[in-house]
C-alpha cells in the first residue's frame, strides 16, 4: 500500500532573528494537525541587494536551529542558499518536491502575502501543485468563502512580535528576552549580534 505523503509546512522569512511569534504559530500549525512537520525557510542574502541589517546567512540558521532543537515537528532549511537567486517560490517548492518525493510542500503565508498574491511568479502553478494555510496578519481580513479550494485560512493566536522591533530593542541596550527563545537570546548574546 502507498504511504501518505509526509504533510510539510513551508514557512519562509528571513528570520533575522527567529522570535517567539514566528514559534508560537508554526507550533500551533503542528499541534492542530493542519501540517505534520514544518520547515522554516531561511531566506538567504541576495547579493544583488545590500541590507545592512540581514546578518549572515549561516548565523541566521544557527538560530533557528538553536530555537528548535528539542521539538522534533521543525526543521531549519538552508534549501534556498543553494538556489540562483533571488529564488521564487515557485522554483523552491517545485525544487523541494523533486528533491522530497516522499513529502506534499504546503506554503504557510500571512493575509498580508496573500493579499499580494496574484503578483507573485506563476501564482496559478503554484495554486495548481500546493496547499496553501493562509494565516492571519493586522490590518488583512479574509473572506473564507472567497478563497480557492485548495487554500484554506487558518485562525491562529497571533503574538505582535517582529524581528525589527527585536534587533532595535538589543541595539538600544535593552533587555528584551522574553521575546526570544532563551537559546537564541543566549547565541544573540554569545555573539554580540545586532549591537551598534
Ligand atoms: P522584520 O521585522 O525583519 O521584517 P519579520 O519578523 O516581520 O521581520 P520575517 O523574519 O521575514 O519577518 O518573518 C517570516 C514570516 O513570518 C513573514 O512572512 C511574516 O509575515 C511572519 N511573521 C512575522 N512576525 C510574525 C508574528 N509575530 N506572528 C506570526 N507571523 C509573523
């Protein structure tokens, strides 16, 4: 008999760094049963496109892997450091399925991404070959009953938390570590990133 495919959430970010509400949704994504492992996606620099602020590609999966380490559902993916870029999703997830033949690639984004979808590279092929969980972000509603079959809207608990407010609370000196995954707070602190 044919095994069922592994279900396996694809989250991108740059993750610069990985912080509570990035966890806290992908955790709730597992333990709801809506994927039954979850990926995050690390965003690599592009080279074409100098930001000062994206640190290094290897420390920003350092802390991702230092966030999930005892819960088997997650895995760090340096997948698309490997990829021309910039990389499209399109190319990722299609890249991704042969690579993984064993596992069905379903693309976690926001209201807000989707909102913009349309504008993406080859939406209706990405439509055509992937589920899509569609989460809720401030400021984008969602019409259930508007969405494709394939895409479904997730009602998940939602912590206010972005990587920006993170890497300007630790530059003016302040002590913001209950934001943080006490490992990657500690790498943050071992290293001396996103000092002035
Ligand atoms: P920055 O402030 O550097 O732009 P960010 O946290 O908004 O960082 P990413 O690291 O790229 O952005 O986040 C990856 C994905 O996680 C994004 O698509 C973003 O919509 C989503 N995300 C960001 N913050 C949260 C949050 N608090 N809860 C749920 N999802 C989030």
């Amino acid at each position: 008999m044919e095994k069922n495919p592994i279900r396996t959430g694809i989250f991108g970010g740059t993750f610069n760094p990985i912080h509570l509400g990035h966890l806290a949704l992908a955790n709730y994504l597992c333990e709801e049963n809506w994927v039954d492992e979850l990926w995050f996606l690390i965003t690599p620099q592009n080279p074409f496109k100098q930001e000062q602020t994206l640190l290094d590609n290897h420390l920003r999966m350092k802390m991702v892997e230092a966030a999930i380490a005892d819960y088997p559902r997650f895995k760090a993916s340096d997948f698309e450091f490997t990829l021309p870029r910039p990389s499209y999703t399109v190319t990722t997830l299609q890249k991704l399925s042969e690579t993984y033949p064993d596992r069905e690639f379903v693309l976690i984004i926001g209201a807000d991404n989707w909102a913009a979808f349309d504008k993406w590279k080859s939406p209706e092929e990405i439509l055509r070959n992937h589920r899509i969980l569609v989460y809720p972000r401030p400021g984008y509603e969602i019409n259930p009953h508007e969405l494709p079959a394939q895409v479904k809207a997730v009602n998940t608990p939602l912590l206010e938390i972005s990587s920006t407010f993170i890497r300007e609370s630790i530059a003016s000196g302040k002590d913001i570590r209950y934001f943080l995954h006490p490992e990657v707070y500690r790498f943050i602190k071992q290293h001396q990133l996103y000092n002035k």
